[in-house]
C-alpha cells in the first residue's frame, strides 16, 4: 500500500515533558545544580572526585591515542552529567568511560565497548596489566565481570546522550587559541603555555559556563600572567608582543572585548578557576581518592573487585605561593561580577519532577530540543 506524502505531515505525539539544550550555564546555575548533585560530599571532596575522573579520562584517551578533542569533550560531557545526577548513584569510572564513548561517536574517533573496557583495566589494575603484557597478552578479567560493566557504560551513555538532547555539535577553545594568539603578537612560547592552559580547562566548569573563544582568552591572559609575573622584562621580538603587554591589554577593558566578543569579567572568572586548579595541583601533587584510603573516603560506588589504583595528575611546574600570590594580585585589581542572564528563560534546567528525573525513563513522552527556549520556535 502506497502512502501519500502530498498532505499534511502527521501531528507529533505530543509530549510530557520538553528538554532545552542549553550550552552554557551561569555559575550561579552551576553552583545549584552541583549543590544538588554533591549530596553529603564537601566541595573538597567533590573537586578531589572530578579531578580523579578527570584524569582517569585522560589516562585511558593517551592509552588507546584519541586526539585532544576526544579527551576533552569526554571530560566536559562528565561535568555536565554530573550537574543531573547525583555522584553517589555512580561509579566514576562507569561516567568515565560512557563520557568517552558517546565522544568517540561525536569525534568520529570510534572504538568499541570492549576496546574501552580493556584500557580502563590497565588504568585501574597496572599490576596485573603489566603481568599480562610481560605474558604478551591481555589483561585477565572475568568474561561476567566484563559483560556487567559494558551493560553499565551503555545504560549510562543513554543518559549523557539524554542531558545533551542528543545535540552533537561541539566547540572547542583550541583553534580559538591559536587565532587569539596570533591576533595579539604572542610568541610561540606564550601560545604553547596558553594551548596546554586550554587542555587544563577541561579540569574544570569553566568550558560549561562560557563560549570556547571566551575561555581561549583566559587561558591566554593566565599564560601572560605566568610568564610575566615577578619577572624581569623579556627582550622584545619583532611582530611579537612581550606576556608583559599581553598581561597588561587584558587585564582592562579595551578594544579586544569588542572585536572579540568577550568582556572582562568573564576572563578573569576563567583565569582564577584556572589558577585554582594549578594551587591545587601544586599543594598536592599525589593527591588519592582512592576508594581504600582511610583519610579520603570514595565518592563513588565501586562495583569492580580488586584496588583499582588512581591515575596520579601531571606536574605543575609553578609554586604553590607563587600561584597564591599571583592570585591575590588579581583579586586586588579584579571588576566586579557582571550579572549574566540564564538561556534556560524560566525553564527547569534541573528537569525534576517531584524529585524524579525524567531522564532514561520509558513510561513519559520526553521532546528533546537542541537549543534554549529562547531560540525554539514553538509553532
């Protein structure tokens, strides 16, 4: 039987529920969605997690070779699992690991489940990883284990799929950062600093709160203050600006916020997430949460057997009261917060009714919309 599609299109189910994408999110919208999720954990507690999962992701992505895009778009799509639902419901490693499957599919970088899994093992167990590679085989992992996690990785890949609306588009700050870079004259020096900044921000909330071209003029500005801070004045190249004259057009309002689209208060918001994150990492360098150190209780809920052993964060080449002291610095001479209005326009960002998420559930007709309600046209 033919059908004809000359008429009218069929009305749409109607829907429950709609879900906005929103791509970005206020910090005080960030600070009640944590909030929420944190449950009894402190703020301490809850950075020590995202920085254990964090670098989790980043072990097993330089294990298996994804480019940086993969890495970083697995750490933000954790975050922002993470502003829906609470940590205690999950184990890091099963976020981790979704995180990175739904980016492999987003980058065209595609593995399977299983070539995941495996990694993650090695990442977990490296005493028993590098027993089966002195064998020239496999890490051994009991088959039901294996199956049990996979199932785990892809119930929970349908719900990170859920919190994006399935909208794939990504933006990274790392081209905006080479651009930026050139456009203000810094030498090859200062991009590279201000590149690896980019790859440290994903560390953070920041990449969830501001446009990528925002956050590469953060990283930027932190690498000028870096270079720049209590040091003597750098001889001057030619076509080149010093980190002392970058640090010093972007710590005022000028003609860059205009032809960048970017305003100050906002850079300065990146810039001290990402001298925090360095401190932290200077202080403590070795930093565990392991779920069996008695002094850091887990976060998590482990359901693999065994000491899964933490990936350790990179060094910080820059002193804890350096930092400490460029940051009070800026605080001296910071502007004030600037009032930022939500995309959500009224909307529950939180999506909970009556204290159930609808996300992941069959028995509701759920419309994912890939923009704000701003943007959606309702006809």
């Amino acid at each position: 039987m033919a059908i004809d599609y000359r008429g009218d299109p069929p009305p749409l189910i109607p829907a429950n529920y709609f879900k906005y994408h929103l791509p970005y999110f206020t910090p005080q919208e960030i600070e009640r969605l944590s909030e929420k999720q944190r449950g009894k954990l402190s703020v301490t507690q809850e950075e020590k997690a995202r920085q254990q999962a964090c670098g989790f992701v980043e072990a097993i992505g330089s294990d298996i070779g994804f480019p940086r895009k993969t890495i970083a778009t697995a750490q933000n799509l954790y975050h922002r699992f993470h502003l829906f639902f609470p940590r205690k419901d999950f184990a890091y490693h099963d976020v981790c690991l979704a995180a990175l499957f739904v980016s492999c599919k987003i980058h065209d970088t595609l593995k399977k489940t299983r070539d995941l899994l495996v990694a993650s093992y090695g990442v977990r167990y490296p005493e028993r990883a590098a027993k089966a590679k002195s064998m020239g085989g496999e890490i051994d992992i009991d088959p039901n284990v294996m199956e049990g996690d996979r199932q785990r990785v892809l119930a929970i890949e349908r719900l990170i799929v859920e919190t994006i609306c399935f909208n794939f588009n990504t933006r990274l700050p790392f081209p905006y950062v080479i651009k930026i870079s050139r456009a203000f004259g810094a030498t090859k020096k200062l991009a590279k600093l201000a590149y690896r900044l980019a790859t440290d921000s994903f560390r953070t909330l920041v990449n969830l709160q501001y446009p990528p071209h925002v956050v590469a003029l953060g990283c930027l500005y932190v690498a000028s203050m870096l270079s720049s801070f209590e040091r003597g004045t750098s001889p001057e190249r030619p076509g080149h600006n010093t980190a002392h004259q970058i640090a010093a057009t972007l710590s005022k309002s000028g003609d860059w916020g205009r032809q960048f689209q970017a305003h100050i208060e906002d850079i300065e918001e990146i810039a001290h997430a990402i001298i925090d994150l360095l401190i932290g990492a200077s202080q403590n360098p070795a930093a565990s949460t392991s779920p069996h150190t008695p002094s850091s209780p887990s976060p998590h809920l482990s359901h693999s057997v065994g000491q899964p052993a933490p990936p350790r964060p990179p060094p910080v080449p820059y002193k804890a009261d350096q930092l400490i002291r460029l940051k009070i610095v800026m605080r001296e001479s910071e502007h004030p917060s600037r009032v930022r209005e939500s995309a959500a326009a009224g909307e529950d960002i939180n999506f909970n009714k009556n204290d159930s998420t609808l996300l992941g559930r069959n028995d509701k007709t759920v419309r994912f919309m890939f923009a704000p309600p701003a943007m959606v046209d309702d006809a």
